[in-house]
C-alpha cells in the first residue's frame, strides 16, 4: 500500500528534544480504537504509521514504558523525557516494524489511516468509513503479515 508522504519523513516531540528521520515511506497508516490508544491519545482513537525499523533514525534523548496490548503482544513506548510526547511504539517480539505516532509528523499532511482496528472499543458516535478495512479487534499475526510484507509475529 502506497502512501503519499514526502521523503524523507521527518518528525520530533512537542519540545523538539527527540527528532527523527525516515528514508522510506511508511508500509501502512492504521487507527487503533482499543481502550489504551484512547488514553494515549485523550480522544476517540490513536493513529500510527508502520515502517521498517531500519528505515528510521532517531536522535535525542528518549525513556520507554512497557505494557501488553488488549492482544497480548507487547508494546513498548517510546517518548520524550522532556515533554512526555509520545514518539513510537515497538514490539520486542518482532524487531522489524516501529509504529511511528502520526502526530509526530513534521508534515501538516498526515497519510490516512488505511485500516482501523479494535472498532468494538469505538465509540457508538464514530463513524468509519465502509471504504477502510476494520477489525472488531486486532488483526491476526497473519493478516498484519501480508499488510506490511514482511514478519509480524514471534516467529517473524
């Protein structure tokens, strides 16, 4: 799936401590509407754009916090110790995708998402279009697979 970004894709934390950039464009942009990503975003879901981990650089300082997800994978994030803005998620597990947040972006123009899931979580009032690809909850370890092309499970 082709997203219309720019490259390269930059981005940074509200202070501007954390910055990265990115030589390839992102794989996929998903909106996950699970109870967590509500609390991570203060509002009715949180969007990321997934790409290879290889294809980002970070620079500055960042601190990480561990949690599972409602699917069990592990999530582990990364922010700004300075500002507390959320910068990317990862899961150890499958060391070749980062879920960069969407906000980060130094672009105005945020790809939209291609895919929502954990949709049982939305609000009854959030409407999602009947053109996008949704998951009552999350997508298997499979279909996560053929979305981005390449490993998305333990196993990889």
């Amino acid at each position: 799936m082709k997203l219309g970004v720019t490259l390269p894709v930059t981005g940074s934390c509200q202070c501007g401590n954390v910055t990265y950039i990115a030589d390839e464009a992102p794989l996929a942009s998903l909106a996950c509407h699970c109870i967590e990503c509500q609390k991570l975003s203060a509002s009715v879901y949180s969007t990321v754009l997934i790409f290879k981990t290889e294809s980002i650089k970070f620079s500055g300082e960042l601190k990480t916090w561990e949690r599972s997800s409602e699917s069990g994978r592990r999530n582990v994030a990364y922010f700004c110790p300075n500002c507390g803005n959320r910068i990317y998620h990862f899961d150890p597990d499958n060391p070749l995708l980062t879920r960069l947040k969407s906000g980060t972006l130094d672009s105005q123009e945020i790809p939209p998402p291609q895919i929502n899931q954990w949709t049982s979580r939305k609000p009854s009032w959030v409407k999602i279009s009947e053109n996008l690809l949704s998951y009552s909850e999350s997508m298997s370890p499979e279909e996560r697979k053929q979305l981005v092309g390449i490993g998305y499970s333990p196993t990889n």
